[in-house]
C-alpha cells in the first residue's frame, strides 16, 4: 500500500519545506479534524477548485457521502473519472476552443490531456487502481432543482412534517419553520423577516399548525390554509385585524401564480427534497450529490440553499452523536450567503450548523475567492483553514484579520509568519491552519482523480446522467402512487356502473337504482357530498369495504412491541372476487374519519352489490380473508445486523440502516486508532527521549576526548621541544605524562565508542517501535462499504391470535355523473 492510504486520513498533497521545494511527505489530515469545520481562501486559479475536489475525492474513498452546493457548476467534475485513462474518455469533455487554440483536432487535444493526467497522477503516486477505487466507493449524482437537465429535486412538492426529534425541540422547529418559510416566499421576492414580516408570520403560523398535528402539507395546502387560515388569532390580535382576508388572497393569489407559471413547471418535478436520499444511494453506497444551481436565479438560488440548510439542520438533530465525521456538507462560494452585516434568510441555518453540527459528525467545509464580505465572527466554528494566493493586499489583511479574531479563544497565530507565507503562495499552494495541529504547514495539493473540465453547461450534464436510473420511490410516494392508481381505476368503475343506469331524458328527473339490501351482519355509512350536483348531475353511491383491525407486533430479539389500529379500505366489485383486500388501502386515520351518518342523500342511484351478499357466510369469509391477508402482508420489516446486535428502527430506509452500521464500525476504527496512537506515543516519546540522552551522552564523551586530545598533543609537544633544547630531567618527565595523557586519550576513544554503540541501539529501538506501530496500525481493520456489510431483513407479522377484525362496514361513496356519462367525486374519499 502506498504511504499516503491510512486509515481516517484524507491525503490532499505534500508538504512544501523552508526552501520551497517539495517534500517526499505526504500530507495526511485526519478526517475527524473537520467534525470541528474548515473554510478554503483562494482567488481564481489558486487551485482551489482542485483542493475542494481532492478532498471530497478522499471522502468518497473513505466511505463518507458528502452533499456539494455548486452554484457556478465547477463541481460536476466530480463525475469525470475515468478509471482507465483513455483518450477516447475524454475526447468528449475536451474543451474545443482550447484545442483550436493549440492548433490541435479534439482527437489529438483528448489524447494529450489523457497523457498529461496519466503522468500526473504518477507524480504523486496514484494509479489507474486509484481512480477505479473511487468510482467504486460513491455514486456522484447531479441534481438540478427547478430543471430536468439533471436528476429534478423540488422543494416545492410538499412540506412534510419534521421527525419527532425536531418537533419536540422548541428551538429546532422555530429554525425548520423559519427556513422553510424564507425558501417558499423567497420565491416571490418577499423578505422573510420573522418579527416584521406579516407574510412571514402567517405561513410560519400555517407551517407551525399542522406540523404540531404530525400534518405534512403541500403548496396548495399552503394556499388554502393562506386563504383559511386554521385560527383566529395572531398574537393577541384577531386574524382579521392582522392580516385582512382581502390581503391574504393577493399573498395567495402571487403564491398560485408562481404554480401555475410555466416557468416553474420544473420546480414541481422530481424528487423531493430528502437529505437521506442526497447523502446514500438505495444500495446504501455513499453518494456525492453535487447541487447543480447555476442555471438559477440569485433569489432561487437563495431560497433552494435556505430549504436546503433548515434539512439539513432538521437531518443533523435526527442523528445519534458520534465523534467521528458521518458526512460533509461543501459550499463552493459562500459569498452573499453569510455576509458580516446584512441577515440573508440562509445565514441563520448556516451559522447554527456551524455551532451545532459537530456534536453529530457533520462537517461543513465553505469556499469563497471573495474573503472582504465574510462573517468571520461566525466562522470562528470552523477549526480548519485552507489559504490560498489571495488577489489584493487588502484580501489578505481581511483574511487575517478574520483568522486572528476565529483564534482568539485559544490556538496558536503568530501573523507576521503568515503573512510572510501567503504573501510567497503559488498556485496550488495552500497554507493548512488547524486548531488540532501544534503550527500551520505549507503544501502543494495532490493531482485529483478527476478531470476537471471547469463548469459543466446544461448539455453536458444531461449527457451525464442521460442513462442513469432514478431512484425506486420512497414508502410514501409509492403509497402516493397507489392511491393514483386506485383512484383511477375507482373513476373507471363509476363510469361503468353509470353507464348501467337507465338513460334520462333531458328534462326529466334522473331514474333512480333501488338501494341494495346490506345483510344484518354489517352496517352501513354513507359519505357526505363536498360539491353539490350540478345541472344535469345526478348522485351515484358506489360500495366499499372497510373495517377496524386490531394489530400486536412483537420481536423480544429486536424489542419491538406494539400495538397498532389500521383501517382498510377497498372497493366491492361486482364479479368474482368481490373482495380483495390486497388493493385495499391500509392506513392508521379512520378513512371516513367517523363522518357521514345511516341516512343516503334522496333520489340517488347505487351501483350493484355482488350476488351472494345475502348470506352471511359470504361476510364472514371476507373478515377472514381480511385476516389472512394483514397476518400474511401487513409485516413490519426491520434490518438487521447480527454482527453488531443492531436492528433498525421502524420507518428507516435499508440505505440509512447500513450507514448508520457502518458508521458504529468506523467510530470503533476510530477510537482503536486512537488508542493505538495514545499507546505507542508515550513508547515512542520515551525512545525518542533515550535518543536524546544517548546523544547527549556522545556528545559529553566526544567533547571530553577533544579536550584530552589537545592535551595529549600539547604535552608530546613539550617534551619533544625539551628533547631538542637538552632538558633531559624536564623530557623524561613528560614524556612520563604524554603517555598517561595517551592513555586517557585512548579510554576516552572507548567511551565515545561505546557511546556511539549506545547511540545507535537506541535508535535502533526508535525505528523498530515506529515499526511496530506502523503495523498495528496498518493491521486495523478496514470499514467495508455500507453495501457490502451483512444486513438482513427481519419480517414481524402480526400474531395471529392477537389480531381482531371489527364487524364490516359498507361505505358508500358519492359520485357525480352528468348526462353524458362523465363522472367526478363527490368525496373527498374515492
């Protein structure tokens, strides 16, 4: 394995020594270090594009999704990778005018940029493997809210009820309620001042309502509810005094006309907005969903980013705590989204991410080439900072203004160094300032894995996710789209059983069915009408069946418990099977919600009972038929993992399960990693401490056999001079001495020898523990991919003697039909 894929470490470069030369050390940053944040400072072409990409590269690797706003389009890049490096790969993203301009056909332009990455990537140790691990480890997936080029996000489709997290928390329901209120009015160009704002105050009122009955809404709710509000007071004021219906049907009115503006016909398809979904792929792979904004307007765009944070806020607040990074969320320019000064509906959100979302493993990494017009105060969250080359002397003052002020709780700044530094920066050349590093480093960012095209246009986009799948609907829209499909084939019926029906003469009263006779054994419930007949409309009841089921789920290996009242639905056909409940629909709200009464509106007409409804028998094998088909249908399905005892909570997606296993074993990575480092480091400091005892030691001896050296050589010298001059008593006298001082001279040589011996097993020892703790750490084990963890599902059917069927009810459904056969409902229920 190369020396730059360690566990938990993002490897972004090298590191740039004192003479400005690149180091053979690879820059490794820990990727728990952005739980605590990080912002990136570049003008264009510092290579701040190729940073952010790098790093979200090594996220992807890692296993940790990452959710990308992109509002100039750079970060679709993120897409290009291209595994084996062919020209033909690239031809297609070639920039043409380039080409042109170097004289070059886009065949020969696609076969030089293959070569030029293919040599990069090998300066900095990365291969064609690498490449291929990426794609591998994440799905990138393009979204274009408001457009179909890419895959369609909307986040006006509906508003849905915060998790229980969130609602039983004052604070974050007044931040969700907020966020959305500002993303919708956003969109008209109203600013959502949530004291001054009459608008404001009334959808956030709206919101605020329903979402405390668990209610979810859509943007005709919205309307509605606008129009008729569910309360008569605002404050102490009465509604009326507040807000004046007259005024509140022109907020409607701009509201309805923004759905039904062609121009924002894209707004309403696609997915809706589901944080879960943006940060794991069904196969429970983490994904990197680029937001692609930079087809939008500023206000859009604003308002997107706003509905987008107050998610993610409500998405973080849902989550177990952890200390480890669970994902990232990058913003490729902050700039005008959290200025110092101005309160732009998205800076709330961001700046109580930035407080809160460390606690549960979100880390938000911000980018911006504008450094002048920053809340620095706010970004004194963020523990990381990436400064690139900054275009003015007044950009860098800024910039380290900004930083002084973030560090003056605590961390090390020392301003004239860096201003030293950021004042030599080249391209691709960042100073890495992290509150858990001991001093800044200097580095060269890596060769990135992807082609960076620069912004990806509309075409280009479409062509990427041309072939990709959209992902199978979620448990609510599936029920969405069956309740579609029973509608529909519920209009199909009344059209028929209102072609059965004796013809009318125009000016003539409609001729009426008998009511069919319904056994004792069940009872009977018609339907209020919401829309009275029309000229020429006449009242056809159409019969359903519907009961009251009694439910006891139990696992005592999972421990779950519970019981549950469903009501069913389904329609009574007039051939055989008459009934079958498995088209019904199953919900926890009685269908009729205890509405209607025994008594049919007069004159109506019915559809046909099925023949056989006259005996008993037939009732009681549909109640049985029912129960059969809950013990055998109605499951509740959980995940499991046996390995880690770990069972999904009811409602949590396959996906989400295995992201949250896999991220059990990632903190258990963590903390071992940690506990290996904290081991060895106390090993490693007293070696490194016996090196320098033994250094010292050397150092001593050698001084020692200098000093007796020089004496030696002066004490031959004297007694040679005496030698030569005839002092014959004063030479056999030191010469006497020359050789005890030789003597010492060679005890001395001894003792730095045995010096040196000690010297170099002490270093030796160093090297064999750094050894050791390379291993133990190498032989930690690996986090697999969320998809290829050992998850299986686990069905709890009801108990059988648990479950009890009330007596069954007939409902009667009304149904309008004109003279010429249309129908439409009458019901709200169809």
């Amino acid at each position: 394995a190369q020396e730059y894929e360690q566990l938990g470490a993002f490897y972004l470069g090298r590191e740039v020594d004192a003479s400005g030369e690149l180091s053979p050390t690879p820059l490794l940053y820990d990727a728990k270090d952005l739980t605590t944040h990080g912002v990136i400072v570049g003008m264009t072409g510092s290579g701040k594009t190729g940073l952010a990409v790098g790093l979200l590269e090594e996220a992807a690797i890692d296993g940790i999704p990452a959710i990308i706003i992109d509002p100039k389009g750079d970060m679709g890049n993120l897409a290009l990778s291209f595994p084996k490096l062919r020209p033909e790969d690239f031809e297609p993203w070639i920039d043409p005018g380039e080409a042109l301009r170097k004289g070059r056909t886009g065949a020969e332009h696609a076969a030089k940029t293959a070569a030029l990455w293919r040599k990069g990537l090998g300066e900095w140790g990365q291969g064609q493997d690498r490449i291929a691990r990426y794609k591998k480890s994440c799905q990138v997936r393009l979204w274009t809210p408001g457009s179909t080029a890419g895959h369609p996000l909307t986040v006006l489709r509906s508003f849905d009820a915060p998790p229980p997290a969130v609602l039983t928390d004052a604070e974050s329901l007044a931040d969700r309620i907020q966020a959305t209120t500002a993303g919708l009015l956003g969109l008209i160009g109203i600013d959502a001042d949530p004291v001054q704002s009459r608008e404001t105050i009334l959808v956030a009122n709206i919101l605020q309502h329903a979402w405390a009955a668990g209610q979810s809404l859509t943007v005709a709710d919205v309307i509605l509810a606008i129009q008729r509000p569910p309360f008569e007071r605002l404050g102490v004021l009465a509604l009326e005094s507040f807000y004046p219906a007259k005024e509140r049907m022109g907020l409607a009115l701009r509201l309805n006309g923004l759905l039904a503006s062609p121009a924002f016909a894209a707004w309403m398809e696609g997915e809706p907005l589901d944080v879960e979904r943006l940060l794991y792929a069904p196969d429970g792979r983490p994904r990197l969903s680029v937001l692609c904004l930079s087809h939008l307007s500023d206000e859009e765009r604003m308002s997107f980013v706003t509905v987008l944070l107050g998610e993610m806020l409500s998405w973080v607040r849902s989550q177990p705590g952890t200390s480890s990074l669970r994902a990232l969320l990058y913003m490729d320019e902050i700039f005008g989204y959290f200025p110092p000064t101005a309160n732009p509906p998205s800076k709330r959100p961001m700046l109580t991410l930035l407080k809160q979302a460390r606690a549960f493993g979100l880390g938000v990494l911000l980018s911006t080439q504008n450094p002048v017009d920053l809340d620095y105060k706010g970004l004194s969250n963020c523990g990381t900072w990436f400064l690139g080359r900054l275009q003015t002397e007044r950009d860098k003052m800024r910039v380290l203004d900004g930083l002084e002020g973030a560090l003056s709780g605590g961390g090390h700044f020392d301003r004239s160094a860096l201003e030293r530094t950021l004042s030599g920066l080249g391209k691709r050349r960042f100073l890495l300032h992290n509150v858990h590093d001991s001093a800044p480093t200097l580095f060269q960012t890596r060769w990135v894995l992807n082609y960076l095209r620069g912004p990806l246009t509309r075409v280009e986009i479409e062509r990427l996710t041309a072939g990709e799948k959209a992902d199978p609907p979620t448990p609510k829209a599936a029920a969405a789209q069956g309740r579609v499909r029973r509608e529909a084939a519920a209009e199909a019926r009344v059209a028929e059983a209102a072609a059965a029906l004796s013809p009318a003469a125009p000016t003539a009263a409609p001729s009426a069915m008998p009511r069919p006779v319904v056994h004792e054994c069940a009872s009977e419930r018609f339907l209020p009408l919401v829309d009275e007949p029309g000229a020429g409309e006449r009242v056809l009841y159409r019969p359903s069946l519907a009961a009251e089921v009694k439910l006891h789920y139990a696992n005592r290996s999972a421990g779950y418990d519970e019981w549950r009242t469903l009501f069913a639905l389904t329609p009574i056909e007039k051939q055989e099977p008459a009934v079958t409940w498995a088209e019904g629909e199953f919900t926890d709200k009685a269908p009729f919600a205890r509405r209607g009464g025994r008594t049919p509106r007069k004159g109506a007409s019915y559809a046909e009972l099925p023949a056989g409804t006259s005996r008993k028998t037939t009732w009681s094998g549909w109640q049985r038929d029912l129960k059969q088909h809950v013990y055998r249908d109605l499951a509740v399905v959980l995940y499991r993992s046996r390995e880690h005892r770990l069972y999904s909570e009811e409602g949590e997606s396959e996906a989400a399960f295995r992201a949250r296993v896999r991220q059990v074993e990632v903190e258990e990575r963590d903390l071992l990693i940690e506990k290996l480092k904290a081991k060895y480091a106390k090993k490693l400091t007293a070696a490194r401490e016996r090196v320098r005892k033994a250094e010292e030691r050397l150092g001593v001896q050698e001084e020692q056999l200098e000093e007796q050296s020089r004496g030696s050589w002066l004490r031959i010298g004297g007694s040679l001079l005496d030698a030569l001059i005839g002092r014959r008593s004063l030479t056999t006298s030191r010469a006497s001495t020359a050789a005890r001082s030789r003597a010492r001279v060679a005890r001395e040589k001894q003792d730095v020898a045995r010096a040196e011996r000690e010297l170099e097993q002490k270093r030796r020892e160093l090297e064999e523990l750094s050894r050791e703790a390379d291993q133990a750490l190498a032989e930690v084990p690996t986090v697999p991919s969320p998809a290829d963890l050992d998850i299986e599902e686990l069905a709890i059917h009801p108990r059988k003697t648990d479950i009890d069927v009330s007596t069954l009810t007939v409902v009667w459904i009304p149904w309008l039909v004109a003279e010429d056969g249309t129908t439409r409902p009458a019901s709200d229920l169809r």
